[in-house]
C-alpha cells in the first residue's frame, strides 16, 4: 500500500519569518512596507534584525506581515 502525504497548502508552511520580512522588502521597499504595516521597526532604521526582534514579540504585527505576504504569493 502507497503512503500517502498531506501537502500543506498554506502559503506559510516551510517559510521562515526571516524569509518572509527579506520577500516584502524586496518587493516593496522599507518605506512602502513601512506604510502598508504601520509599525516603527520598518520606519526608523530598519534593518531585518530587528524587524525580527520586534515582530516575534508582537502577534499583530506579525500577523499584518504574514498576511502581506500571502497577498503577493
């Protein structure tokens, strides 16, 4: 009998955050991504170090970011 796999369709799946902060600046720039997630670790001196920092300490920004994400995926 063949094994099956569940293949996640979540657009997430396997993606690190670090992956997904690195795509929305390429795709839009700190200061686009600034205005699309209003947060200032995109405003004032960003750098993806500490976008990382502050976004795995605040749920609903990480949220916005993931949820950007997904709309240009």
């Amino acid at each position: 009998m063949p094994v099956s796999r569940n293949q996640s369709n979540d657009p997430l799946h396997g993606k690190t955050l670090e992956a997904i902060v690195t795509t929305l600046v390429e795709h839009f720039g700190w200061e686009e991504l600034a205005e699309r997630v209003n947060t200032n670790c995109f405003k004032t001196d960003p750098s993806i170090k500490s976008s990382l920092k502050f976004l795995r300490k605040t749920q609903w920004a990480r949220d916005e970011v993931e949820a950007l994400y997904i709309s240009i995926v």
